[in-house]
C-alpha cells in the first residue's frame, strides 16, 4: 500500500468517523473536518506535477485477488492527476459552500458527508485504478453514492424517482462495461488497462475487437449521460445544489470522459471508434443545447447545458482518435482536437461549477429557481451577478474567458475534419462544423438566458418567497474562486498548456509522441481572421437575434409531442415492465395446483421426448425377457380396470376400495414373481392403509364435488396418457441397454457368508443398506411429529395470525 | 480410514432424537438447538481443513467396500456447501427463538430443523445414488412439516401443492433412479461414472441426462418447472422461509452440478446446451417475477430463481472457470439469501405486512436495518467487492469466452433486474412516506437483527476475502473437472 492507495482509501476511512465527528462535535458543523480532507488530497497530489510534466508515471500495486489477477493497482499519469486534481479541488470548493448551504441543525448533515466521501473516494479509484476490475468496483461505487446523494430529501418522490433513474442508467452501463472489460481481458489475457494499451494493435485484429468497444463505450456513454443515456441527469438535479455542482457537472459525469480518454490507446485504432464518439457526442451537444433553451428550472438549464458540453468534450475525443488511426497524417491537427477536449474539460469544471453555486445562491435567497418567478435581481446580488457574467459568458465562448479558447479550438477541429477527406467522409464532413455552431447558438442562448432573465428585466417581489439579498460571504468564496480561475485560465491559457494539459493528452495519444518528445501546446488568443473566429463572430450574432426574439420562435419547442421523449419512453418503460411482467406472471401463476402440474408435465413430454427422438434412444430387446403368461394378462386387466375406477368414482368409499384392488394386483404380481416376501410386505401395507382410509373417511362429510359428472377433458388426458408412454418408452429402452453386470452379484455371494443372514432383501436393508433404512426411518419420524402438529396446533384459532408473534 | 465425515449428519440427527424428547421445555429446546448447530457448524470445519490438507475424504458404511455398500464422499465442493448450509442454520435458529412464536416451538419446530439439516448435509456428502433419494426425502418431509407447522389457512392450501409436486418429483427420481441402475447396474457415483464413460456415446446416457434434469430441476426451481415456488415459498414465516430459499433450490442444483460433472458430460452440445437455454428462460422469469410483485416475500422468492438461472448458466458453460464461479456463486447465495429473507422477516415483524404499498419510512427508527439490508442488496446483485461479484464475474467471463455472449450478456442484465427489484424494495420500505405514520415506540429488533446482520457480515468478508477462499474454491473445481480425483478416492483403484 503506497501514498496513492491511501489517498484513495483516505475519504472512505474517513466518512466512518463522520457519524462520530457529527455526534461529538455537533456545535460545529461537520463541514469544517470534512473540508481538511480534500485540501490535504490536492496538496498531495499536486506534488505529482513534476513527474506527469515529463510525461513519466507512477505505477504502485497491492494484491487484492491475485489469484484471478485482481489488484489494486494505481496508476498515475497526466491524464489521472488531471481528473484527481479535479476532484479534490472542486471537491474542496464545494464542501465549503455546502457548509453555508446547508443548515447545521435542519439537515442530516453526517449522511450528507458520508456520501460526499464515499463519492470522492470512488471517483480517485476510478481515475487512478489500472486494473479494470477494480476501476469497475470504484465505477458502481460512485453510481451508488450517486444515487444517495440525489435521494438525500429522500421523503419527496421525485428525489427517489430521480435517484432510481440514475441507479438504473448508470448501473445499466457499468454492467455492460464490465462486459467490455472481460472480453478485453480475455482477448488480452489481463486486467491491466497499461498491458492491454500495450497490446493494441494484436487486439484492433481480435474477432472480439468491436463488441469489446462497443460495451465500453455504453459503459461511457451512460455515466457521461450521452444521447440517448441523458435523461436521468435532469433529474439528478434533485440532489442538493452542492451535489449537483460536483458530482453532476463537474465530476462523476465526466467519469465517462475519463474511460473514453484512457481506452484511447486501446480502442482509437478503429474507426469505428471515430465515427461513434464523434458523431455520438456531436449529436448530443446540439440535442441538449437545443433542449436546453426551453427549460424553465435554472439548474434543468444547467444540466442540459452539462449534457450538452459533455457530449462537446466527447465528439473532441472522437475526432482526436483519427491520429492514432492515420498515422501518416499531420498529427498536429488531431492532437489538437484531444488538447482541445483536454482544456475544455477543465474550463467546463470552473465556469459550470461557479454557475452551479450561483444558481444555488439563487435558490437559497429568493427560495425559487423558475426563470419565469425571477428577474431583476442585479441590485440585491451585485456579486452574484459578476458571477453569473463570468460563468455563463465564458459558457457561450465569448472573450476573454476560457471559454473562448476552448470552443475556438473545437471550431478548429471541426473545420478541419472538411479539410482532410477522411474515411470516405466527404458529403458528411460538413455536417460536423454545421452542427458544431448550431449547437454553440443554442449554447450561447441559454447562457444569456440564465443571465438576463435572471438578473435583469423586471423584479417580481410577489412571486418569489423571500426577500432576495446577497449571498453570505463563506458562500460566495467558492465561486468566486472558480470564476477567477475562469479569467486566468482565459488571460493567461498557457499556464495550463505544459503543466496539465499536454501530460494528459500525451496519456490518450501516446503512440504518436516519440520518445522523450512532448505536445505542442500552445494557445493563443489571436490567430488572425481564421474559419473558427468568423464561426465565433456569426455564433453571437444569430445568438443575440434568436434571444431577443426569443417568444417568437420559442413556440417551436410545443411542436415536440410530449409522449415520444426519451424521458416517456424510460417510465412508460419502466411501467410496462411492472405492468407487464405483473400481468405475464399472474396470467401463468394461477394458483392452481393443477395448472401447474400440466406445465410440468408437458415440459416432461417435451423434454424427453424430443430427446429420445433426436438421439434416436430408443432400444427393444426382449431377448432377456420372460414370456407373457394368462395369469400376467388377467392381472394387468384387473389392474387397469380398478384404475380407471377411481378415476370415474362417485364416492369415497369405491375409489378406496378401487385403491386397494390396484395394490392388491401388484402384490399378486410380486407372487407370480417369485417374491413372496414383498408380496406379504405389499399385502399388509395395503390393508392396513386401505382400513385406514376407511375410518379417516367415515368422519368426512360428503363432497358435493364427487357427486358431480365430472367432465372429461381432452388436454389432460392427453398428457396423462404422454407421460405414461414417454415413461414406458424409457423404461423398455432402459430395460433393454443393460450394459453391465448388476453389482447385485455381490450381494448373492455375501449375503450368507459376510453379513451372516438368510434372506437376502432383509440383509440388504439392516445390512448393506442400513443407513438407508435408518434414514427413511427418520423421514416416517418426521412425518408422525408433522401429523401430530398439525392437528393439534391452529395458530389463527386464538385469531392470532401475525406469523411472528 | 476415519469417520469426521459423518459427524455434519450424525450431530443434527441426534439433536433431533433429542430435542424430540423435550417438547415440553422451550428453553431446553433452544440450548440444544444451539449447541448442536454449533457443533454441527465447528465439525464441518473441522471436516474442510481435513479435505483442505488430504484431499478427498471418504466412508464406507458398514465398511462393505464400494461400490457395493453406501459411501459418503467429503470432497471439497460438498464440505463447503455444508459448513455453509450449518451456519446458515445456526444463525435461522438463533433467530427463531424471537420469532418463531412460542406455539411452534412446543410443536417440534426445532427437530424438525435439525432433521431439515440431515437432509441436506447427507445430499451433499452422499455417494450414492439412491441414498441421495432418501436424503432428498428427508429434507422434503422436514419441509412438508416446516411448510404446515402452524396450521394457518395460507399454510395449508400452499402446503398441499408443495407436497404434491414434491410427491411426484420423488416418484420420477425414484423412475430415474431406477433407469440409471438398469442401464450401469450400480447405485455407487463414482462406480456409475466409470461405467458411463465406457458407454458415453449410448444415446439412453443423454436421456436419462434430460430425465435427472427434471428431477433437479423440480427442486432446484428452474424453468419451466419451478412454478409451485413462489406460492408456497411465501406461505411460512421468515425463518423457516430462510431455511428453504437458502437451502432447500441450493441441493438441488447442487445435485445437477454434480451430475452433470459426474455422469453426464459426455453429451455436452446437447445436454449442456438444453442447460444453457433454461438457464437463460429461468433468469427472464425470474426476472419478470421480480419486477412483478410489490410485496417483501414475493420480490425476494423470485430472486432466487434468477439466482437459480445464474448458477445453471455457470454449469452449463462447463469450463474450470465457470465450475468456479459456480460454486464461488452458489455459496454466496445461500448466505445472502437467509440474510435477506431474515431482514425481510424483521421488515414484516415491524410493519406487520409484507406489501410494499403499505409500508414506508422505517430508516428514522430503524437505520442500522436499513443499511444492512441495502449492503446486502448490493450483494445480491453483485457489486464489488460483495460477494456475488467473483461468482459473476468468472461465470460471465466464461461465457464470453466459450462464446455464449447472449448467456454472458442476459446475465450482466439479470442483474440490472435484481438491482431494480431490490432498491425499489429498500425505498419502498425505509424512504417512502408511510401511509399510516409509524408508532412511536421502536419494536425491539436486536435478537432478530443480530444473526441476520452476522450472515450479510459473512457475505461481506466473503466477497472482500475472495482471495482466502479462492484455493478451496479451486480444490472442489479440480474434482469436478477431472471426475477421476472423486473416482479414485471413493474406489481406491
């Protein structure tokens, strides 16, 4: 166990002690311990930056399961420290918020923390994990605190409809990642996603080679709520507003992210790749920005906004794999895309997460986040506003936030696929820069949306609870930090360029860097009147015309039919899955016994009567046996006729004695069998029961069932008669295949001899096979308690029927 | 030759001659239930470390040789299903004493259970053939009376369906029985299997493959022949209800794995594949079954039949790997189900109800509950490092590998229906606002909280310990893999 296991472990030792902390200490709020935790993590982890900077690693092992080659392995490289970066710093801002955010004595705040840790420790072994078993346990962990923190009010419905959803979606694709990961294993032959990176190009020529990528990508594709995966992401927006800043903008989401960049070096080869993250991603950027623009609930903006900048990120990774496949190809122009999707992950994590804490600002003083209640509030909250400028303009793409360069540099990219003719992509090459810039109007929209309509226009006091004021000052820090972060990293982008970026992007692509060589990364404001920059200019000029006529054109959005979303697809899903499986079980579990016997025994015709046919397994050799003699005749013609009698019996009394002529019969055939001794064991057998039943009955009143004619139902006597063939078919051909002596020869030698008796049967049962007999003696034991229970104890006699008592 | 072997059988069944003898104090009863459990629990250890260290232990009853008399055979596989099978008893019993209710305890409850535990301890080490039938009926009569002990309206209609599908399975297994011994002419396992792979291309050897196949599968639960299951799993109270969905569909399917390595793999496209096919039916109904109930009972008894699915899936694929996953997943089940059934037992005792829609908000009063139920949920549905993670995680890889991907595939979705069935269980119960505010006071729920909380315990280290149990895991594979290790050590060629 080196520094980095602990790093990892530290969260979930330390949301044990949260309970404790929370009891001990409760006139503090539980907040300011937690708050160490993340602080320490990015001090340590920040000492890894000299080591990723030279593009070197830290690999670090302790055995879990080895004998299956299950490790817990951490792996540090650019790519890794970025995402632990990330979520220990965001982690840090927004346990501070949540301090202000939420009440000290009104909430539950050590459950709050538990699952904030367990989520934090989840997420560095998701990031830092190399073995893809262990990375899939940290994946479901983070699904399932997840899927606390969004039920945290877990009294309203919609908080557990919404964490059921997100369960559902996310646990959905990891199951089917972990699929991907052991096709990948067993094509690899190991666990270890740098082994597995180094087989690449054996496993790009594996017949397994799609299936495994395709599993891992819907593994990606749901965590970073991709189309058609997003749906449970707005209603993640149930969670308290801090929960919704970390783990669903600014973290958990971009997991997905993470695995798409860290399978690059495995899967990138393929164009298949290309072509599903890119135009997956592509497609759900301009989806969710679209839809964005007409939500009415500021944090359903912002997770459409989310979901939208995710799939920005993802198609960027899409395009970026081209380098790996193209060798021949200028690798600047795709590495590019990758540094682009690389910074843009970071800028997204700053200016989403401040617009996050704003919009929770918001809520927290005015008591509202409908769009159409507020308006105006630029006098009360002057800094929130400044925020929400900082945010939302550097969402859009406008100088001079991060922002800007980001989307610039997708511009780029997307431009640049038109430029080289890549698989066979001619007449669809436009359509990526074309959408890429729909996308970003609709981008640029929502972000003055969430400005404007907010903070300008009029105020209206009567709609909103309480009276708006400026937020406390512990509250504003968070943000106000990110949003500073967002004009650094706007003014001065290469601080980031060799630090953080390029070691992360040289971890997706590392094949084309030669060795001891780096990226160039380097990100400047002007390049001069270039396709992207006119691509920026014409984004905010149709952005400002479709905003200010907003209600014209908005009316669009009703033309949607409300029952073919996505959204009404998972409940009508989920409700005809309940609905459906309850009706598909209740239509087979009748309750009848009887029912469930013709199940039975069609399924035992069925069975082996298909393989007696298919194996052609039936056999007649009558060689050994004995000739049919006229006693045997009358004896089975006795037998079949008081048979049939019980079927067709009135009464109780001749179905009995129907009963006893069947036993009777097949004691008479023991004596024509030369076994008498059965044949008095059968005798007094049936006697004694048949003189039972007798005196049992007496004391039973008449059914008037039995009275009835009973009708004759050609179904069931169809399979009575098919199991009685199929049963007859088998014993005559198991009869007929005795390939070897009975070990009952045995017994005929030593039934005298070794055992010292006479009658071999009986030797057999005290004998050779007492422990039988000493067993079927405990089951008649069994049943003598049972019967003596049951007819002596009646529990609901007293009315007592709760079993429990 | 030593007689350790034998003591996982003999202590129950002297219990029972014993406790049969003190029906009329309830506190003997419980002493006695417990120390011989316990013992019964310490032998089967002591059994495994003796497998463990010398492979293979074997008697021969009556010291007539095999295959001529009836041998028990402690390989590893059994061993290991009968410790688990003991402690799973020791903690149903401990949990009895608050639940059980005072008339059933005078009325041979707990014989009743030792004698349930004879049963299934003597499936398990059995070597025989036909000592297994009697072993079955030991466990089916124990049942008959555990499912009807009470006498409740709900107890007796449910029973009458149990006992008879239970009567006319036994009469099959006594035809199949029968069969086999015409076919091979010897009752001995080991002596059986020698003989079958000397005719392993006759076509009545796939037949009576088919023909065991139902026979098991009517305990085991699989598809299409588990439908008496659900009705009459639900009809008894939680502990007793624990015993059979934990131990009772288990022998079962121990019995087809054990056959199906044993005598019947010689046939494999056709046998296996038939297994493969109701693997894969089992964990769609059983899935739909889940989903399909809002009721506590209803939810976790269809659970088991997916269970069920799974594990036929692992034997089906028939690899080293799968075996192993099969068996790593088979006592993973047999904990986590008598854990859940008991916390299900706790959640009724509370509310006084098993129906979801009438239950809700139990976490403020009873949080440790609720989280022990959710952990044990995640178990189930195999959510590393729990337990059921290593069981499906080599029985998936198998099936990829062998290129069974719609068997691999259904049972990673399986397990999306577990998840779903449960969590909604656990919302329903402890987060949903309850239609009737609860009652103030707390019921106490510590003695039946304590032995189901020690089984999810169990299954939790087992999953993290994976690497512990790993080399026991892989001895019982070995046998089942080279049938020849168990012929050898019960024939002693």
């Amino acid at each position: 166990m080196s520094l980095l296991h602990w790093a990892v472990l530290a969260p979930f030792i330390m949301a044990v002690f949260v309970p404790v902390l929370r009891k001990k200490a409760a006139l503090i709020h539980t907040g300011w311990f937690v708050l160490i935790l993340p602080i320490v993590l990015f001090g340590t982890f920040l000492q890894y930056l000299p080591v990723t900077m030279n593009n070197n690693t830290v690999m670090q092992t302790a055995p879990w399961i080895p004998s299956l080659g299950i490790d817990f392995t951490v792996y540090m490289d650019g790519l890794s420290l970025l995402f632990a970066l990330l979520i220990t710093g965001i982690g840090a801002l927004v346990v501070l918020y949540s301090i202000y955010y939420l009440s000290k004595t009104k909430e539950s705040l050590h459950h709050f923390y538990v699952y904030l840790l367990m989520f934090m420790g989840a997420m560095l072994g998701v990031v830092l994990s190399d073995n893809v078993i262990t990375l899939y346990m940290f994946w479901e962990f983070t699904s399932i605190s997840s899927f606390l923190l969004i039920a945290y009010w877990y009294d309203r419905d919609r908080s557990r409809y919404g964490a059921l959803k997100s369960m559902l979606v996310t646990v959905f694709g990891g199951l089917i990642m972990l699929g991907g990961f052991l096709v990948l294993s067993i094509m690899g032959n190991t666990f270890s996603i740098r082994e597995l990176a180094a087989r690449a190009p054996e496993l790009n020529e594996h017949p397994l080679f799609l299936l495994a990528m395709i599993l891992v990508l819907l593994g990606a594709f749901t965590k970073s709520a991709q189309f058609p995966f997003y749906i449970w992401l707005p209603d993640a927006m149930e969670a308290p507003t801090p929960v919704s800043a970390y783990l669903h903008s600014a973290t958990m989401v971009k997991a997905g992210i993470y695995l798409v960049a860290r399978f690059s070096p495995i899967f990138a080869f393929s164009g298949y790749w290309f072509w599903i993250v890119g135009a997956v991603g592509l497609f759900t950027m301009v989806w969710a920005s679209f839809n964005a623009v007409k939500q009415t609930d500021l944090k359903s903006i912002l997770a459409f906004s989310t979901v939208s900048q995710l799939g920005l990120i993802m198609s960027l990774l899409g395009i970026g794999a081209a380098s790996l496949h193209f060798e021949t190809l200028d690798d600047n122009i795709f590495t590019a895309a990758v540094i682009a999707a690389v910074f843009h992950l970071i800028n997204h994590a700053t200016f989403k997460g401040s617009l996050f804490m704003v919009v929770g600002i918001i809520d927290h003083e005015t008591g509202t986040r409908d769009i159409r209640k507020l308006g105006g509030l630029m006098s009360f909250m002057p800094i929130t506003f400044t925020l929400s400028v900082i945010g939302a303009f550097s969402m859009a793409g406008l100088p001079p936030f991060n922002g800007f360069l980001s989307k610039e540099m997708f511009f780029l990219s997307m431009v640049q696929l038109i430029e080289l003719n890549l698989f066979n992509i001619e007449t669809w090459a436009i359509l990526f820069p074309v959408l890429a810039w729909v996308g970003s109007v609709f981008t640029f929209i929502y972000s003055m949306i969430i400005v404007f309509n907010v903070f300008t226009g009029k105020f209206q006091p009567e709609k909103i609870e309480k009276k708006p004021q400026e937020a406390p000052i512990g509250m504003l820090i968070s943000p106000i930090v990110l949003a500073s972060l967002v004009v650094v990293f706007g003014l001065f982008p290469n601080l980031l360029s060799y630090s953080l970026i390029q070691p992360a992007a040289a971890a997706i692509v590392p094949s084309i860097i030669p060795a001891g060589e780096q990226l160039d990364v380097h990100i400047s404001f002007w390049h001069g009147i270039t396709a992207e920059l006119l691509m920026t200019i014409g984004v905010i000029a149709a952005g400002i015309l479709l905003f200010k006529f907003m209600p014209k054109w908005g009316r669009v959005y009703d033309h949607f039919p409300g029952k073919v979303t996505l959204n009404q697809f998972y409940n009508s899903g989920l409700y005809a899955a309940e609905r459906g499986s309850n009706a598909i079980t209740n239509a087979y579990m009748t309750g009848f016994i009887r029912s469930y016997l013709v199940y039975i025994f069609t399924f035992f015709i069925a069975a082996l009567g298909f393989t007696m046919w298919a194996k052609d397994a039936f056999r007649y050799d009558a060689s050994a046996a004995a000739p049919i003699g006229l006693y045997e005749v009358c004896l089975i013609v006795v037998l079949l006729a008081a048979t049939l009698t019980i079927l067709m019996a009135k009464s109780r009394l001749t179905s009995i004695i129907s009963l006893g002529a069947v036993g009777y019969t097949v004691s008479l055939f023991f004596v024509i069998f030369r076994a008498p001794d059965l044949a008095l064991t059968q005798l007094v057998i049936e006697t004694v029961s048949t003189a039972l039943f007798l005196l049992c009955f007496y004391h039973l009143p008449k059914l008037s069932r039995h009275e009835e004619k009973r009708r004759f139902q050609a179904g069931n006597a169809i399979i009575a008669a098919g199991v009685g063939v199929i049963v007859t078919l088998l014993g005559i051909s198991a009869h007929s295949s005795k390939f070897f002596p009975s070990i009952n020869e045995y017994y005929v030698e030593n039934t005298y001899e070794k055992a010292g008796g006479e009658n071999m049967v009986n030797v057999i049962l005290v004998d050779f096979r007492g422990f039988d007999t000493l067993f079927e003696i405990s089951v008649l034991s069994v049943a003598a308690l049972g019967i003596y229970g049951l007819i002596k104890l009646r529990l609901e006699k007293g009315g007592e029927t709760n079993e429990n008592e | 030759m030593i007689n350790l072997p034998i003591l996982p059988i003999l202590l129950p069944l002297v219990a029972a001659v014993l406790l049969m003898f003190l029906s009329k104090s309830v506190k003997a009863q419980r002493i006695v239930s417990v120390i011989a459990s316990a013992a019964t629990v310490l032998a089967a250890a002591v059994v495994l470390l003796k497998v463990k260290a010398d492979g293979i232990q074997t008697i021969d009853m009556g010291s007539w040789p095999a295959p001529f008399g009836i041998t028990l055979v402690s390989d590893m596989l059994s061993i290991l299903l009968v410790l688990t099978a003991s402690i799973i008893t020791l903690c149903v019993v401990l949990y009895s004493f608050g639940s059980i209710g005072s008339g059933r305890e005078a009325f041979y409850y707990y014989p009743i259970v030792q004698f349930l535990l004879v049963g299934v301890n003597g499936s398990f080490t059995t070597g025989d053939i036909f000592n297994l039938f009697v072993f079955f009926e030991i466990m089916l009569m124990s049942s008959y009376v555990l499912i009807v002990i009470g006498g409740t309206k709900v107890q007796l209609r449910e029973s009458i369906k149990y006992v008879l599908v239970n009567v006319i399975s036994s009469a099959i297994f006594v035809i199949a029985v029968g069969f086999l011994y015409s076919v091979t002419g010897s009752l001995n396992m080991a002596h059986i299997s020698t003989r079958i792979s000397e005719i392993s291309a006759e076509p009545i050897i796939t037949v009576l493959a088919i023909l065991f196949l139902i026979v098991f599968g009517l305990k085991g639960g699989i598809f299409p022949l588990y439908f008496w299951l659900p009705g009459s799993y639900a009809a008894p109270p939680a502990p007793i209800l624990a015993l059979f969905g934990a131990l009772l569909t288990k022998v079962g399917v121990y019995a087809i794995l054990r056959t199906y390595t044993l005598f019947f793999y010689h046939d494999q496209p056709f046998t296996h594949d038939i297994l493969a096919l109701l693997a894969l039916l089992t964990m769609v109904a059983g899935s739909i079954g889940a989903l399909a109930y809002k009721d506590v009972k209803q939810i976790l008894i269809y659970n088991i039949i997916i269970a069920v699915g799974v594990l036929l899936f692992g034997i089906a694929v028939m690899t080293e790997e799968s075996i192993a996953g099969t068996i790593f997943y088979l006592v993973h089940d047999m904990i986590i189900k008598a854990g859940l059934f008991l916390l299900g037992g706790i959640m009724i005792y509370i509310t006084g109800t098993s129906d979801l829609n009438k239950m809700g908000g139990l976490i403020r009063q009873y949080p440790a509950l609720g989280w022990t139920f959710l952990i044990a949920s995640f178990a189930l549905v195999g959510i590393p490092p729990l337990s059921g993670f290593t069981g499906k995680l080599l029985i998936v890889r198998a099936g990829f590998e062998t290129g069974e991907y719609v068997g691999a595939i259904v049972v990673l979705l399986s397990s999306l229906a577990v998840l779903y069935s449960v969590v909604n269980l656990f919302m329903d119960v402890f987060w949903k606002k309850p239609e009737i505010p609860l009652p103030e006071t707390k019921k106490q729920t510590a003695s039946l909280f304590i032995p189901a909380a020690v089984l999810v315990i169990l299954s939790v280290l087992y999953g993290v310990g994976t690497e512990v149990v790993y080399p026991y895991v892989m001895q019982a594979v070995d046998t089942l893999i080279h049938p020849e290790i168990y012929i050898d050590a019960v024939l002693k060629e």
